[in-house]
C-alpha cells in the first residue's frame, strides 16, 4: 500500500533492469532518510524479477571495521564462477574470501576479480545487486563495489545501493541517484488507513499524518503505539522524526519482560542474524532462545533462515539504550560461541567489546587479526584491530608501538588524519627509540596532506634520528618527493647539503645509496662532476632489476637520470623495464608514473600514438584507483604535438583537485610547444624560467637546456644562450655518446659563432641519425633546412625540409611540421598533403585496445591491463572494426598501427 505513490521511483528501477537484462549495465543510488522506504521499494522491485541472479547485502554499523564483510555477503553464491577468471585475478579473489595462500592482493586486482565474477555470472542470467545500507558498508567492500558499478556498462549486471546520503559515502555520490521523499498526502492516508484499527478518532488519525512528514515507517510506528488520545506531539524540526522512531522502538524493547531484553541485545550484538549462533550464545547466558517469538510479536524482530530487526534504527537503539555491562555479557557470549576455526577476526572483535581492563591475550588476538586483514590488503580493517588492540594493551611500551603501528595502517588505507590524531595519543608514551619513528610518521602525514617544502623539510630532520640505512631511504623519499614542484627557488638545494651532512656516503654503497647521491651531485655540483655519480648510479639500479624487488617509484628516478645523461637505448630499456616490473609486483599504486615515463620515452623515439596509449593506461587505473592522475608527461606530449588546445587545458588542471603544480614539466613542455609554434619568445620565457631555477639550487630538466638555445637564436637573443651552451658543452664531455654530442653540435650550429656552420648541423644529424631519438632526428633536419633556405640555398633546402615535413607529419608533431611546411612553402614547394589517416578516427581508448589486440592478446587480458570488463572491451573493439572497416583480429593484426 505505501507504493502508491512510488510508481516514478518504480519505473526508473525498472528501466535500469530492462537496460542491464539486454546487455546495458548500470548503477542507481536510491537516497533517503531512515523510514523512508528505500528497502521496502527494492524489495518489491526486485520480487517482480524473474530469470534473475538477485545479489543481496547490507552493511552494519558494527561490521563497518571487518573487512571485506559487504564482499562476503554479495559474492560468496558466486564463487563458484572464479575458475573463469584469469589466474591473478583468481588468485587475488580467493585471498580476499580465505580460499588460497596469496597474502596483500592488490585493492585493483580485486575490483576487477569482483567485476570479472559478476560478468561471469550474467553469461547465464541477468545479475542484480542490491546493497542496502551502503552507509555502513565497510571501505574495503564499498572501494570495490563502487568500481564494479561504474564498469558494468557493458554487462547484464544492474547495481543499486541504498543508503540515507548518498553525498556522504565516498563514489556513491558520483553514481545516478534517485532521491526518496515522503509519500504525499493521499498515499499516507492509504497507507495508515490499512493499517490502523478500526475506530480511531480522526483526530489522532491527522496527529499521526501530521507527525510522520509522509515517512512510512514512522507511520507504520505511530500507528502501532497509537493509544485512545493518538501519538505525542514532536514539537520539534523534522530532522528529529529519526530519534522519535528510535524512542518507539526503545519503549517497545523496555517494555519486554526483564529475561528476554538482553536476548533482543545479543541479537542486536550479532549482525549477520545467524539463528544457530544465536541459540549457542543465548544457551551460554542462560537465555532462553524461545523467547525470541515474543520480541517478534512485540514488533522489534522477523524471525525466518536469518533473524533480521524490524529496521537497522531498531538494532541501533536497542543496542545503544542497553548498559554497558549487559553489552559485555553478550558479547562475551558471542566470542565463545563463534566457531575460531571459520570466524576469527568475528570473534576477536566480539572478544575486544566484552572486557573492560586492558587485556593482553586480547589484544594480541586483535593484533593477529590486523595482520591477516593487512595481509589480505585491507588496511583500514587492520587499523581498526590494531587501534582496538592498542586500547587494550596493558604494558604503556607495548601500547605504544600498536597504536603507532595502527596509524601507519592509517596512513596507508588513505586516512592521513585519524593517522596523526593516532601518532598525538601516542607520542607521550612512547619508548625514546620509538619516538623517532613516531615523528616520522606525523612528517609523512603532514606531507601527505599538504606536499609543502616545510614537510618535506621536517621529513628530513627526522631521518637524521634514525638508523643509517633507513635514514637514507627515507633522504631519497623525501629529496625525490619535491623535485618535480619546488617552488622555492634555493631550497632543494639546501635540503641536498643537509642531507650530504648528515648522511655519507655508505660503503659499500647500495644501488638507493647511489641513486641519492646522484640526485644530490645533479644538484649541487657541476655537469662534469655529477655525471660519474648518475650514471654508476644508474647502472647499479640497472643491475638490481633484474635480481631484486626494486620499487618502480626508484626506477622512474632512474628513468630521470637516464633522461639527463642523453642514453637513448637505456632509456626505452629503464622505462619498459620499470612498467614490467610494477606489472609483476602488482605495484598498481606506482604503474602510472611508470607509464608515464614509458609516455616520454615513446615521444622521444618518435612513437606519439604509443605514447598516448600509455597515458590513456595511466588514466585508466588512476581512475581505477580514484587518485588525481600527474599530468607533467601528458603535458610533454601535447608540447611535442604542438596542441595548444589541449595544453592550456592541461594548464588548468596544475594545482588543483589534489594535484601538484609539476613546475619542471611545466617549463620544459612550455619550451617545446611553444619552439614548434614558432613563438620563439614565449618558448624563451619558459626556458629561462627552468635555467634560473637551476641556477638558484632547483631540479630542471636538462633537456629544457637544447630548447634555450634554439628559442634564444630564433628570438634574436643569442646572447642569453651562453650557459646552455657551456651546459650542453661540459654534458658532452663528460659522457659523450651520441645524442649528447649531437645536442652539443646542433647548438653550435644555431649559434653560428663558428666558421663551418654547416659541418656542425650535418654531423649533428649523423649523430642523431645514430640514436633512436627519432623526433629529435627530424628537428635537426629541420634546423639544417632552415638554415640552408636562409643561406638562399632552395634547391638543398627542400630536401631537409621536405624529409623533416614527412618524418615530423608521421609521428604526430604537428606544430614542428607545420613550421617545416612553413619554410618548404618560403622555399616555392608546397608540401605534400596526405590522404586522411584512418587510425586517427579511433579515440585513444580504442587505439590502444586495438594495439594490444592486435599484439596477440585476449580480451581478458586486455580488460586486466585496462580495469574494463571482457564485455567492454569486445564492444570497443566492434567500434575499432567499424571504423577501419575491417571485421576479424587476424585482420586487425595485419593492419598497422
């Protein structure tokens, strides 16, 4: 009855059912204060399903710490269908529901598990999910769940939460939502007139339509209690309605007999309703489990295959209004009588709220469960048991290291406040070798929040308290964390002397211990002094890839060094090798900046379609992961395009929604845009920008320095060449392989202080012609045409400038191209027009689908890479046939892209 004016909210759930059951999956947040209806509406939606897999869970407000509890109660029928997964994927899934060995699965490789077993599932019947009280679920299950059904798009799967705000759950808020008001007036009178018995004054009837605001439960509850003078009045805002409900179902509860109240509490204790547990415990407390029927009759409870409360208002009071030792008592119960072999972590939880005085035996059982829940990659779970197991320690040193162990797992599960109000409770009591560790952490945090010099500063005078070798590493942390967005000129440099202050160097020095150092010479000494240090530093870290688990956040500092040094087949080697390696490690936290310097790799051989493939990958699991994405690589490659658009738009972006200012890509991708552009003076500008940062103490990009010379000549301000010069100069010098040397060449020859100009530019491009730097190659042609058409010489010009037009137009460089059709133009040729290239019609997404389908892998293989379903990627590649007019793989493989 109280449907009646439910038929708009009815039909939307409907059509989101009919769209997922022909293969258009999606997801709904039905939002709305307590009583409304929300369950009830579902309830009568999904009834009507038939052919269905129908998916119910709910979260609880005393699981919202176990990990993984909304997952279990979702997933588990499915489980069945994950032997059709990929192994790693299976693997991780089983590790989450304790059915294999694999310990710290990936929160990504999860979601995906979790997406893949539901798309399995609807191979054979359309699936809905139904979680109700999503805000309650808890963070590992509601990470997953969100990812699921922002992918489902594909797939027969419908997806719907409920919950009381939507806006204040983290990724429900960016899902469709269908708010639910009161009913309206005739549909409550429909509803309390079925409901009430016959004969009551009509008085009392409006009283109780007036009080309830169209909520049906609170309808259905005043209706119930309503006495021969009707309801009392609330006399209070409607945000209250909420606290009358739970007064009702206080007064329902108290006014049981004094044996059956704590059997209503243990049932309140235990949230899953599992009867036999419930029995077992009420047997150990002398309860009768009878006498659930009478909390039945009296309204509180259902009873069925699960004992389920009238409504979660009703558990939630009931357990609130009980005293403190009733809580304990059947707490206790439950401990004892939940089964330790399949239901640990449950029953330490149980454990932990039945004592008062600390307890030892308790909190290492607390502790035990922390570390499976961190082993299974929960670690807000574990820092909820390790808080708790804090709590209850009884020795103050003990206590200490837990709660600081619990801040940790804080920090990591993404809570960097409740992480340093953790790291305050506990610094008092703290052993003088842990208060080190302690002030640490609180730097990291502070980072964290605030990724300012001064953090990184005080991250840096802590390290000076710790052990030598975890000192250094944390100096590489912190020194390598504001590298890329020192805005205050001379401070990095500064940091440098300090940390060579206080951290020698080790012997034997480790691959980190040389890595650190490099960075700090780079900085503090000249180009020919820096560069021995870099590069045995990048060649020990070479090494160590290939024996040891070295963290990819490292390889891309190696990647940087590479970079500066000019080795170009190190380069494509260090930046493929690090994305393989943050792959086999699972390391999805540090695969995007992997990718990304995979990206400039891909730029600087010339390969702009690949390079925007890797970026689309990094976006992919950035948004998989909901983090703000760094943009100084996409920034490069829209310098590199010339794509002004698309540059000021990534511009903006600096700054904001979490992400840093990148000041160093900044400059550096301003210089090559800008130089393709031909806006010499704005290219200079930039470029002097990155010089004088250097010149202060600050990291710059050392290529920023061949960007100097060409703007400052094309400008006509030779003269504020000269340090990039000596720069480039003393670099060759100092390692003098190819695309080095070449850079120092081609500098002399755009200066032209030199008499033979024209050997410089030829020698430069044979050296460039050496080095895989394939867009640096076509720039130098460039140069030399350019050159020859000044010097009136047409005929030799063309041939550079048409071979520069050709070689810049196929790799995507569109404002160097341009400019070469700008000078083919002046010479009296116009330039060849190529036909349109059909590749270009694909988005990025789907080029680079398409490329790793073409390179032999499955659509399951591919939906991993990509955090995408089989199903969305088969249909991506429908789009990719039509578009290029093709109709098979074996096709697809023979075209190239």
């Amino acid at each position: 009855m109280q449907f009646v004016a439910r038929d708009g909210e009815r039909r939307e759930i409907d059509r989101l059912m009919a769209s997922a059951a022909a293969g258009r999956g999606g997801a709904l947040v039905v939002a709305g204060e307590a009583g409304i209806g929300k369950s009830a509406l579902l309830d009568t939606a999904v009834g009507t399903l038939d052919g269905w897999e129908v998916l119910r869970a709910a979260g609880t407000e005393f699981e919202q710490d176990l990990l993984y509890a909304v997952l279990h109660q979702l997933c588990a029928p499915l489980l069945v269908h994950r032997r059709a997964l990929p192994a790693v994927q299976r693997a991780a899934l089983e590790a989450v529901f304790g059915l294999g060995e694999q310990t710290s699965p990936d929160p990504l490789t999860v979601s995906l598990a979790a997406l893949g077993l539901l798309a399995e599932a609807a191979r054979k019947h359309p699936v809905c999910c139904v979680v109700d009280d999503a805000q309650w679920i808890d963070e590992a299950s509601r990470q997953i769940l969100v990812f699921v059904a922002r992918r489902v798009g594909a797939e027969r799967v419908a997806v719907v939460f409920a919950a009381r705000d939507a806006a204040a759950v983290p990724g429900l808020a960016d899902l469709p939502r269908m708010p639910l008001g009161g009913l309206h007036d005739e549909a409550a009178r429909s509803v309390l007139g079925a409901v009430t018995h016959t004969g009551l004054d009509a008085e009392v009837f409006d009283r109780i339509l007036a009080e309830a605001c169209g909520n049906p439960l609170a309808l259905l509850e005043f209706a119930h209690d309503a006495g021969p003078f009707g309801v009392p009045k609330l006399r209070r805002p409607r945000a209250s309605l909420v606290h009358a409900l739970e007064e009702k179902f206080v007064h329902r509860w108290a006014g049981l007999p004094a044996g059956i109240r704590p059997l209503v509490v243990l049932a309140a204790a235990e949230p899953v309703g599992d009867l036999a547990l419930l029995r077992h415990a009420a047997a150990l407390i002398a309860l009768d489990p009878e006498d659930f029927a009478v909390a039945e009759d009296a309204g509180l409870l259902t009873l069925g295959p699960r004992l389920r409360f009238r409504h979660p208002l009703a558990r939630s009071a009931v357990y609130a209004s009980a005293t403190p030792g009733t809580r304990r008592r059947v707490h206790a119960a439950l401990a004892e009588a939940t089964d330790p072999e399949t239901d640990l972590d449950r029953r330490a939880w149980h454990r932990a709220h039945a004592v008062v005085d600390a307890d030892e035996d308790v909190a290492a059982e607390l502790e035990r469960s922390a570390d499976r829940a961190r082993l299974r990659g929960g670690f807000a779970a574990a820092a909820a048991f390790m808080e708790r197991a804090g709590q209850l320690t009884p020795a103050t040193d003990r206590q200490g290291e837990r709660l600081l162990a619990a801040a940790r797992l804080r920090l990591q599960a993404g809570a960097p406040c409740e992480a340093r109000a953790l790291v305050a409770r506990t610094e008092r009591g703290l052993k003088d070798t842990d208060r080190a560790e302690a002030r640490l952490l609180r730097a990291r945090v502070d980072f964290q929040l605030a990724h300012s010099p001064q953090a990184t500063s005080t991250l840096i005078d802590i390290a000076s308290e710790l052990p030598p070798d975890q000192a250094r590493e944390t100096y590489l942390e912190a020194f390598a964390s504001i590298m890329y967005n020192d805005n205050h000129p001379g401070l990095l440099k500064e940091l440098g002397a300090h940390i060579r202050e206080r951290a020698p160097q080790r012997k034997p020095a480790r691959p980190v211990d040389l890595l650190l150092h490099a960075l700090l010479d780079q900085i503090m000494l000249p180009v020919e002094q820096a560069v021995p240090t870099m590069r045995d530093a990048v060649t020990a870290c070479r090494a160590a890839t290939t024996s040891t688990s070295t963290g990819p956040w490292r390889m891309n500092l190696v990647c940087q060094l590479v970079i500066d040094l000019r080795d170009d087949e190190m380069l494509e080697e260090m930046s493929d090798r690090q994305v393989e390696v943050a792959r086999r490690q699972g390391a999805l936290a540090t695969l995007p900046q992997a990718l990304r310097y995979q990206a400039i790799t891909r730029v600087a051989v010339g390969r702009f379609d690949d390079a925007a493939a890797s970026l689309a990958e990094a976006r992919a699991v950035d948004e998989a992961a909901g983090t703000a994405p760094l943009l100084g690589a996409e920034l490069v490659l829209a310098g590199f395009c010339g794509d002004i658009d698309r540059y000021r738009e990534l511009q903006r972006q600096l700054g904001h929604g979490g992400r840093p200012f990148e000041t160093v890509g900044e400059h550096y991708a301003r210089a090559v845009l800008h130089n393709g552009l031909g806006n010499y003076e704005a290219a200079l500008d930039a470029a002097l920008g990155a010089q004088r940062r250097q010149q202060a103490g600050s990291y710059s990009i050392w290529a920023v320095y061949t960007e100097l010379v060409e703007a400052a000549v094309r400008a006509g301000r030779g003269e504020e060449a000269t340090e990039a010069l000596h720069h480039l100069e003393a670099l060759a010098r100092a390692n003098p392989v190819p695309w080095a040397v070449a850079d120092w060449l081609q500098a002399r020859a755009l200066l032209g202080r030199e008499e033979d100009c024209e050997a410089l530019y030829r020698e430069a491009i044979d050296r460039f012609a050496r080095t895989r730097v394939r867009v640096l190659h076509a720039r130098a042609r460039l140069t030399y045409g350019e050159w020859l058409r000044r010097e009136h010489r047409r005929a030799e010009a063309r041939v550079e400038l048409r071979a520069a037009h050709t070689m810049l137009s196929a790799m995507g460089a569109r404002g160097f191209a341009e400019r070469a059709a700008r000078e083919l133009r002046a010479t009296g040729e116009q330039p060849r027009r190529d036909g349109e290239d059909p590749l270009g019609r694909l988005t990025a997404q789907e080029r680079l689908i398409a490329g790793k389908v073409a390179a032999g892998a499955t659509s399951k293989e591919v939906a991993a890479m990509l955090f995408l379903s089989p199903r969305t990627i088969d249909a991506h590649l429908r789009n990719v046939y039509r578009k290029l007019g093709i109709s098979s793989r074996r096709q697809l493989r023979e075209t190239p892209l």
